[in-house]
C-alpha cells in the first residue's frame, strides 16, 4: 500500500513526533531499526506493528504507549526502546489501541524465509511493507482472526475479548461559510457533512444552516454518532469547533476513556471545490468509465451541493490509504440525513426525552432500549434509525403498524415458517456487515430464505426478497467446498469443476508440485532404510517439524556425517538428510505459492460475489426491517399496549396514557388523559413541585413518537394527526463549552423553536423564563406562550410555575385551557401527590414541601415559612392599594371609563 504520508498531518491519540535518529557515539542502527527508521519517516503519524519472525514488535515511543495501553514489558533493545506480542495475539491488541483512539499500521514481511532463500533478497533482511490501517471507524474486519487455527489456545483467548469494530460513522465536516456575526459568535453559517458507516456501507449527507449554538450540528452528530470526525487544517467558526471539542470530550467521560471519538484535521489536498470535482470524477472514471453504473454514480456525485461534494472528495482521499474506497461505489448507499417521509429529533428532544440515553448517560433505562427486542446487530441499528427518525407520512406509518399487527393477531402466532424465519434470523451472523466486507474484498456471508403467504404488504415484500437473492448467490455457493470453508482452508475452498481454468490452474499446478515433492521424500525413506537397517523406519513430525528420521542414540553412530541433527530427547536423536533439507525447501516455495495462488482465487471469488452486492444488501435490509417488526410486535404484546389510530387532522386524544419507560420501574402508575387538537391546541399545567408535570408531559411526547415510528403505545386508546416535529424545552443547564449561562440557553433552545415550528408540530415547554428575575420571567413565559398560540399555532404543552400565565386561558377562550396536577393538602402544609391531570389553575408550588421531603433543617423550614407568609402578604397588600387607587381614580372622575373598567378587570383577575 503506497501511502503519502505528506497528506496526513498527526491526528489525536498520537502526536506527531520527528524521525529517530542514532545519537552521537551510539550504536550503529541494524538493519531491522533502519527499516523502522524508514518507516517513521514515512508515516509520522501511525502507531506502527511491525512483523518479526514470529512476533509483531513496538519500537521506541510507540513501545511505551503500547506497554501502557496493552500491559507488557518494554525494555532497551540495542539503540531503541522495544516491546513485543505474538503473532496469534495480533487482532485483540491491534483492537484495543484502535479503540483507545489510536491509527494503527501494520507492518508485514512481504516474504518468507522459503522464498527469500531463492530470492535475490537472500543476503539482507526481510522486505517489509505498511499493509493495513486501522483506526475506530475503518476497523471493518477481524485482523486475521478467522485465520488462525479455531482450535488453539490463543485463538480461543481471543475470540473471548470483547473487543467489537465500531459501528459509528466516519464523518467529514467542510468549512463554513459564515452568513454574519453577532454577539457571543452567534454567527449562521451553512455546514456540509457526510458521514459515512464502513462497517455497513452506509453514506450520509447533509447541508444545512445552523444558529449560533450549532443546535443542527449537534443533532446530526447525536444521531451519527461518529467515531472519527475529519476536518479542514484551516480552523472552522470557533462555535463549531467549540462543539465538536465538547462533543469529543463527553464521548471521553461516557466511555471512560475507550472508544473516544478521534478528531483528525487533513491537510488542504481535496478541499477547494474543482479540485474536489476533479478527484471525484477520477475515482469514478477509474472504476470502468464505459459502466452505465460509473456514470450514474458520478451522475449522484455531481448532483449534490458543492460543499458536500468538497466532504466526500476528502473522505475518497482519506480512506484511499485504507483500502475501504469501494464503499463509495453504490448508488444504494447515498441517503440524504433526512428524507421527506421522516421526522428527525433534534439534539434537545432526544436528550429530554431519554430516547438513546438516560441523563445518567447509560442506554439502559431509555426509550431505544425498551423498544429494543431485536434479534441481529443489522435489525438492531435499523431500529435505532427508525426511533430516531419516526415515519411523518401516513401511508407508509400505516404499512408498519399493519404488519406488526399481523405479527401480533395474524398468522405469525400460528405460522411454523414464519416462526422458522425469526428463529434463522436469530442465529444469522451480522450480514450488513458480511455485505460491506465483500466490497473491501474481506469476508463472504450469504442468506437464504423461502416465501409465506401473509396479508401484509410490507411482510410479502420481505419474504418475497429473501428467495432473489438466493437465486443469484446460488451459483456462487455451489462453487464452495463446504468443509474447507468451515476450516478457513483457502487451497482447498472451491470445487475444481466450478472454477474457470484460468483461476484453477495456479492452485493445480502447485498442488502437484507439492505432491510430487512429497512422492521423492517418500522414496527416499526406502534408501535411508537401507542405510540404517532398519526396514520399518517412518518418518516423524514433531513441533510442526516434518521429514525427520528418528535414530536411538545408542545408532546415532550410524548416521553419515552429512546428517543435519535437528533435535533430541534422552531416547533418540532427529535428523535430516541433505535431501530432504533441499525437498522440504523445495515444498516450502511450493506452500508459498500455492497460498498465494489460493489467495488470488479467492480475491477473484470476492469480485464475483460483490457483483450481486445491490441485491445481498436489499435482502439483508429487508430481513432488519422484519426483524424490527418483531421487535415491535414483542412490545405490543405487552399487557397495556393499543395500535393507536391516525387521523388526517391536527389531534392528540389519548386516554389512559403511561410513561413507557417510568411505568417499568413503579408498579402503581397512575395514567393520564390527553385532549389536544387544532382548536384546543394549548395546554397551560401548573401543580405543586414533585406532583408528577415533567413527567406527564414526557409521556405525551414519547406516546406521539412511538406511534409514529410504527409501534404500539402504552395507553387505553389513541387517536394521533401525524407531527412534523417533536420540540422540547426542559431543564436549567448552562452550558459552559459554548459560553452560555443557564438563561442563555434557555432562551437560544426557545428561538429555535419558535423560528422551525408549524401548526404540525408538537412543542413542550416546562418552566421557561426561571433562569432569570421573577418579573422578567414572566414576561418572557407570556409573550413566548402568546406568539405560540396566535402565530406558530402549534400543539402545545406549556408547565410554568408563574400562576399569572394561566389568564392567557382568558385571553384565548378554547384555546388555552388550564389544568395543574392533582394533589391534597393536610395538616402540617404537608402535600398528597395524586399525579393526575385535573382541570383548572393552581396557585401554588409548594416548593416548601420539596424542601421538608429533602430533609432541610426545622430552623431553616420555621423561617422560610415565615419569609413566605410576609410574601404573601406584602403582594396582597400591594394588589389593595392598587384597587383602591384604581376606584378612587374613577369614581373622582364622576364616571367609569372604558379603559378603567379593563384595567379594574385585569388587577381583580
């Protein structure tokens, strides 16, 4: 692999460090440190395995961050430091250093010691070469592990370490192009991304504009959840590169230091836009300029926005050194970041909402993992799309909860076939990944399936698929000797009369070169018979030793001189004729070229199977989405859960409604009612601290979005209009990375909603304006919640603790409507939580309750009481005098005008 290492610049996780040089008076370098001297010239930035003999060794720095991250001994070998690990060891720790966020180069012999003794290379030392690269998201295969012997020791030790290629995408960022600046570096820009997933083949796109807070960045690098990002030398907007900095340190803490994301910046080869063109219209051409499918894939290319090609050209340019451009060479795997039919939770929503992740941070407890039932990693990151973007179109939402309907009451129950299916799928390797590892040239997995008869649109289409492809893979199958396949034996994996000449003589032709080696050897242990007089001498292999002639060492003086010994025990001693030194030399050459030959059979093989790679990845996606199916239909069986109704018209109308995910953990949930819809379209809630509003409000969201990513929901009925968009607004946090305080952020999450919602959308509020002074605040609280009724008109759920909102229920008769969560009050100021809606408008929080629950001190709770009731009275006071002002000034005035009857209306309200 030639790679320019002028090209990569060091990245994060090494440091790029000059060449090593002998220092004065030392030692000469041997050759093999010469070698390594070469290569760290070339690729600075690489953390490089270099092959010796049996072992892969570390030299130098690249020793110590090795003996650090992998737990072996380094130590001072000759000019450099050095540390070392098997060969059969290679995969597991080669892994583990990726995913502490490191790019790992493997540095293999390019010749063996069979070949390099006839080789012109004989007298100096073994050629080495830079083979592969690795790093978190190009991690696509197993290193090698399914080569090694399954039946060892070591293999079986590293098959057990949970190590895994990573699943996040590559993605690529291009420069901004700012749109004005404002305070606080608030400036909109426009931001290309594409994101590619190498462990599926999947490519993302995306070009969008972004606020000062880089709300919609934020929410694609949730939703992609990248391993790697890659970025322009040349720094981007200090917003932007303030958050991928935030984003990478969060991954740090979430994942106590492993699988960090690595941020690489690449050097401007690829970055203006005719040279992006330039480099794209290479690659495509190169692959075979008279395909129609070259230029429908160049046709793709071309058709997106320039700042998004400057990213895929960078990309292209990236993995060139890796060996994984193939994955740009499909027209299936290019997909806008969101497409017409799907709604996207941005960042907020997702994080409110515990849709991935607990705001513990943990998968555990979240919305994916209830729903999660999957039975293969391809269906599992199907459905993790699916939650994250529901279905906004009701033709295609009602295709999927129809078939999951069938899965639950239809044939599925009774069907033996289609129980079969979900019982293969179960047992099915990671297909998606088998799929993408065939363009690579890596891996080769097929699929099989058969037909049912279901009602279900969608069902019949996936199990109509399953039996295409295996029409297409059938030939390629037969063409497999199925033992050698299980045993990883590459010389013996295909049937002779399957194979064309071409591919089948190489592998003949050592074959018999090796047998007939064989043959000779066998002859000459009738002549070394004669020689010892021993007429049943074998030959005896020991420690993968073959050929030797075992003598008792009471006869060794019999053996000729001209015996080479190989080894003893007390008993005998070994040897091996010059014979049988100059055959086994002659059969070792022959293996060599024999595994090579294989090699190249096997690599053409590969080429034949990614030629039906577009229909093997329509099957395999076709068996994730059933798979997501019976994921839902598990859910639905569940005691509780209803298929909701879509309606073509603005409503939410839930009755008996859970929190999904809250409900698993409390056995007495009290469930809660919902009436929303284009007239009523504004819920004000109030209630006392800790009386169940968050969560309520949750609930009602998280209902709308299982419904609309196809699954049933935890509630005595429903009946939903489809939203374009779920908005939430919820908890105090500032936000330190970006230079906001908590009221900042808060009103910068409450301008992005009201500048993206329609009347489609369903918008939830809890608490806005309480990062600032009580009178602001309120203000704030009215005016926003005013704008939504009268102009976005959106559906909405609006908690305040500001009792003075709840005029906005007068201002807006059928509009607006208060409700505040029930609770008693007993003796003592003590408060009875009841947890469910009621109608009406409550004047208090009973923020001293919380207080007295959190276990304040009795002095501390005495004089809060005391401070509250002063309060209390002092407002009363205030709004009497007021009055009294108010009627003074117009009975004076002999008359009650129109303005002062309002303004004694308003202070009496």
């Amino acid at each position: 692999m030639d790679l320019d290492s002028d090209e990569e610049p060091a990245a994060k996780g090494r440091a790029k460090k000059p060449a090593a040089k002998k220092k004065a008076g030392g030692a000469a370098y041997t050759p093999l440190e010469e070698q390594y001297v070469d290569l760290r010239k070339k690729y600075p930035d690489v953390l490089l395995v270099i092959e010796v003999g049996y072992k892969f060794r570390f030299f130098d720095e690249d020793a110590r961050v090795t003996s650090k991250h992998l737990g072996i001994v380094a130590y001072l070998d000759h000019n450099f430091l050095t540390a070392s690990i098997p060969s059969q060891r290679l995969p597991v720790h080669v892994k583990r250093l990726v995913h502490a966020g490191y790019k790992v180069g493997v540095v293999r012999q390019m010749e063996t010691a069979a070949l390099k003794k006839v080789g012109d290379n004989r007298s100096g030392p073994f050629v080495r070469k830079l083979t592969n690269l690795y790093t978190t998201s190009t991690l696509v295969d197993d290193l090698g592990l399914s080569e090694l012997n399954p039946d060892s020791a070591a293999a079986a030790a590293d098959a057990a370490v949970d190590v895994q290629p990573a699943a996040g995408f590559l993605v690529c960022l291009s420069k901004s192009k700012s749109k004005g600046q404002g305070v606080l570096d608030r400036e909109k820009v426009t931001v290309a991304i594409v994101g590619v997933q190498l462990a599926t083949g999947d490519v993302v796109y995306d070009e969008f504009e972004d606020n000062g807070v880089r709300n919609e960045l934020s929410t694609r690098l949730l939703h992609l959840h990248p391993a790697e990002i890659l970025l322009p030398m040349d720094p981007l907007s200090a917003a932007t590169e303030k958050l991928i900095a935030n984003y990478a340190e969060q991954s740090v803490y979430a994942n106590a230091g492993e699988d960090a994301v690595r941020v690489e910046r690449l050097r401007d080869t690829v970055w203006k836009r005719t040279r992006a063109k330039d480099y794209l219209a290479q690659f495509y051409a190169s692959s075979d300029s008279t395909s129609p499918t070259s230029a429908l894939l160049m046709g793709t290319a071309s058709s997106l926005p320039d700042t998004v090609l400057v990213c895929l050209a960078a990309l292209l340019r990236y993995l060139e050194d890796f060996g994984l451009r193939h994955v740009f060479k499909t027209t299936e795997s290019f997909r806008k970041f969101t497409e017409r039919i799907e709604m996207c939770l941005n960042g907020n929503t997702l994080n409110n909402l515990e849709i991935f992740r607990t705001q513990e941070g943990t998968e555990r407890g979240s919305l994916f993992s209830l729903m999660d039932h999957t039975v293969t990693s391809f269906g599992r990151r199907m459905l993790r799309k699916w939650v994250g973007k529901p279905l906004k179109e009701k033709a295609a939402l009602e295709e999927r909860t129809n078939a999951v309907e069938e899965l639950v009451t239809g044939e599925f129950g009774s069907s033996d076939f289609l129980r079969d299916i979900v019982a293969a799928i179960k047992k099915a390797p990671d297909l998606e990944r088998g799929v993408a590892r065939i363009q690579y040239g890596r891996v080769f997995a097929p699929a099989e399936g058969d037909r049912a008869t279901v009602s279900s649109p969608l069902l019949r289409g996936i199990l109509a698929a399953v039996p295409k492809v295996a029409v297409a893979v059938e030939p390629l199958t037969e063409a497999l000797n199925g033992k050698a396949a299980q045993a990883n034996d590459k010389e013996n994996l295909f049937v002779e009369d399957s194979m064309n000449e071409e591919r089948w003589t190489g592998i003949k032709t050592e074959k018999d070169a090796i047998a007939m080696v064989e043959e000779e050897l066998d002859e000459h242990l009738k002549e070394v018979r004669r020689k010892l007089k021993i007429p049943d001498l074998q030959y005896a292999s020991v420690s993968q030793v073959d050929y030797l002639i075992e003598v008792r060492n009471s006869l060794v003086k019999s053996v000729p001189s001209s015996w080479k010994k190989v080894g003893s025990t007390k008993a005998v001693s070994r040897f091996h004729t010059p014979f049988i030194t100059e055959k086994m030399q002659e059969r070792d050459r022959h293996k060599e070229l024999l595994k090579a030959e294989a090699d190249r059979s096997y690599k053409a093989f590969l080429e034949d199977v990614a030629s039906v790679g577009s229909e093997m990845r329509a099957c395999v996606e076709k068996i994730g989405i059933l798979d997501c199916l019976a994921s839902l239909a598990t859910l639905a069986q569940q005691s509780g859960y209803t298929k909701p109704v879509f309606v073509d018209e603005a409503v939410i109308e839930v009755s008996e409604g859970r929190h999904p995910m809250v409900e698993t953990i409390i056995s007495n949930y009290v469930p809660n009612d919902i009436r929303l819809n284009s007239k009523e379209r504004c819920l004000i809630i109030t209630g006392p601290n800790m009386g169940g509003k968050s969560c309520y409000i949750r609930e009602v969201a998280l209902i709308c979005i299982m419904a609309q990513i196809g699954s049933y929901v935890p509630a005595g009925s429903a009946k939903l209009g489809l939203v374009d968009a779920v908005y939430t607004r919820m908890g105090a946090s500032d936000n330190i990375q970006k230079g906001q305080s908590t009221f900042m952020t808060e009103l910068a999450e409450t301008a992005e909603i009201l500048q993206q919602a329609s009347e489609r959308s369903l918008v939830i509020l809890d608490e806005l304006g309480r990062g600032t002074s009580t009178h602001d605040g309120q203000a704030i609280a009215m005016a926003t919640l005013s704008h939504i009724v009268t102009d976005v008109r959106s559906l909405t759920l609006f908690v305040t603790h500001y009792p003075s909102v709840g005029i906005m229920e007068k201002q807006f008769p059928g509009v607006a409507r208060n409700a505040h969560m029930g609770y008693l009050e007993e003796g003592g100021g003590e408060v009875v939580f009841l947890y469910k809606l009621t109608e009406g408008l409550a004047h208090r929080s009973y923020g001293l309750n919380v207080a007295r629950l959190a276990g304040l001190p009795t002095t501390v709770l005495e004089c809060a009481e005391g401070k509250a009731s002063e309060m209390e009275h002092a407002v009363e006071g205030r709004r009497r005098v007021a009055l009294a002002k108010a009627f003074a000034s117009a009975f004076g005035g002999g008359a009650i005008s129109g303005d002062i009857s309002e303004r004694i209306r308003t202070l009496v309200c």
